[in-house]
C-alpha cells in the first residue's frame, strides 16, 4: 500500500506540472464550485446540488458520481444527515460505494491482497442499503441503480443481479451516460461478460441514441476497455497496440459513423467533454488527426482519470499531454 501511494503522489506532481484537470472531464461550473467545500467536509452546499438536480437525469448522474468522489472521507458525516432525505441516503450509498474502490484500486484481482478485498466488501456491503431505500423512496430515480450496478459489480453479486439491476436502471432512463459506461464494465471479459457481448452492447447503444447524444461514446469506450484488457495480459506496447486496432478499417468506420451521429445536433451534456476525449484519441491512434484535433480542441485540459488516455500510460495527463503537441493543439 505504500509503493500505491508513492505512485499517486507522483502521477499527482507529474499531472500537475502539465497543467491538466485530471478527472474532471464534465460540464458543470456549480459542481466546480462546489467541491473544494465538500472535499473540507462542507455538506450543506453539496445536498443541494443533489437535490436541485432532480429530473435531470445526466445532471444528477454527474453531481452524485463526484460529490461522492469528494465526500468518501466523509462517510460518517453524511451518514448523520437526515435519514429521510432521499438525496442524503443516495449520497451516501454512492459515497460507501466510491470507498470501497478506493480500497480496492484499479489493479487486476491477481494482485489485491486478501484483506484488502475483505474490507472492499465490507465496505460495499454498507452501501447498498442506503442506495435501496433512496430507489424506494424516488421510484422513478435511475441513479440510485447508477451506483447499485457498482455496488453489484465489486460485491461478485453475479450476472443474474447485474442483469435485474440493468432492466431497473435502463426502464427508468434508457439513454443514462452513467448507467451505460457501469453496464459496459459489467459486460466485460474481466467482469462478467465477453469482448462480444460488450462491443454488441456497444453497437446496440448506438443504434438506439438519438442525435446529439453522447452515450454513443460506449462504442469508443468498449473498444478501449478491450485494448486495454489486452495489453494488460500480453505486455504489448500500449501505443503499438492501440493504434493497431484503432487503424483496422471496421472499428475505425464504425467509430466514425457513430461520432458522426452524435456531432449532429449536438447539445449541451454534462459528460460531453469525456465523449469528446474517447472518440478524439480513438481518431487519434486511428490516424484521423483531424477529427482528433476538432474534437479535443474542444475537450481543453479536463481530462478523464481513466481511459481513454490511461490505457497507453500510467500519467494520462502526460500522455494527453503529448497527443495535444502532435496533433498541434492550443
């Protein structure tokens, strides 16, 4: 745990000096606001960006995936708020849920030691319950199942569980950005599905957006999920290998039919920047530079903590970073 940590302190510094916003790829200047506060353990601010995002689904996805990211400190604190209060309980099951991966890390299972694993799933096994009743109390809420599909994945509730809460999820928004990346993670080899079933899942997305809507960015997303689960087995060069299945002619067709409908009509969306970033690198490694270069211009410096930039690189930052220099970027 300590060589973990050393890590982080150094991928932060590096981060840092190239002045990206790691893990910020959204659209929401009073989440913005709002998070130095919490992450200080000011909850009030917080809750009322929970409960003023109500009805909009995509909004609240974003401002509870973050707020509990900032407040997972602070588990206790949220636990004495209101037991009544829907958004409170739903913040706090996030919060448990953001927790326990915490605990966990982003390693591959083969390398998380037992009790590190005893208490992730201590840790989950606190959130569901208040995830559950925040569901009941808003039945018509999808994001409490948001963080259930979490909850499910990490506590090897097996595919059955994670189907049932997929149908809850998908019947009460079917287009939810958040819902889709957790169901496209469920679907993989290193989870509980396959690269087919996932890249079907994908291509089934897609087909069923509308115009304008950024969720068509699971299809970018799967093929990276793929890649990267690959490299992590073969000890391939990331970049090789990404370029390699980026330039065959069936992903990279499919990956610009898909963008293409997605840029017509475009509209505000709270998880545009991070659709910017998968289908910009994927147009990146395919070597569609221009296509890269339109739609990361766009992005700016708020970068996703993960892929699409972390399947080539430890520091995504970094390696963001060089993709702007090549692609000439401002």
């Amino acid at each position: 745990m300590v060589l973990v940590n050393v890590v982080r302190a150094v991928v932060f510094v590096l981060e840092k000096a190239s002045r990206m916003r790691i893990g910020q790829a959204w659209d929401d200047p009073a989440l913005d606001a709002a998070l130095p506060g919490v992450r200080a353990g000011r909850l009030d601010q917080g809750l009322e960006l929970i409960r003023a995002s109500r009805g909009d689904n995509d909004l609240r996805a974003l401002r509870v995936q973050e707020l509990a990211r900032a407040a997972r400190s602070h588990t206790d604190a949220l636990a004495r708020l209101p037991e009544t209060d829907p958004d409170a309980l739903l913040w706090l099951g996030a919060a448990r849920v953001k927790h326990a991966w915490d605990i966990r890390g982003a390693s591959l299972a083969r390398y998380v030691g037992h009790d590190r694993f005893a208490r992730f799933h201590e840790t989950l096994e606190t959130a569901e319950p208040p995830l559950r009743r925040a569901a009941e109390a808003l039945p018509e809420d999808p994001v409490p199942w948001a963080h259930l599909q979490w909850q499910a994945i990490g506590d090897q509730a097996g595919r059955p569980a994670l189907d049932s809460i997929w149908r809850e999820l998908h019947t009460r928004d079917p287009a939810l950005y958040a819902g889709h990346h957790g169901r496209a993670q469920a679907l993989c080899t290193k989870w509980y599905g396959s690269d087919d079933e996932l890249l079907t899942f994908a291509r089934e997305t897609v087909a069923a957006s509308r115009p304008g809507d950024p969720v068509t960015a699971i299809l970018p997303l799967a093929h990276f999920e793929i890649a990267w689960q690959e490299n992590d087995y073969t000890g391939h060069d990331a970049d090789e290998a990404l370029r390699a299945r980026f330039r065959r002619p069936d992903v990279s067709g499919e990956l610009i039919e898909a963008a293409d409908s997605w840029r017509t009509g475009s509209r505000p969306h709270p998880f545009a920047p991070e659709a910017m970033h998968l289908f910009g690198a994927a147009f990146y490694y395919s070597g569609h530079h221009s296509r890269a270069q339109t739609l990361l211009t766009s992005a700016g410096r708020r970068v996703p903590e993960t892929l699409p930039w972390a399947a080539a690189s430890l520091t995504p930052g970094r390696r963001y970073a060089r993709a702007r220099r090549e692609l000439v970027l401002p």
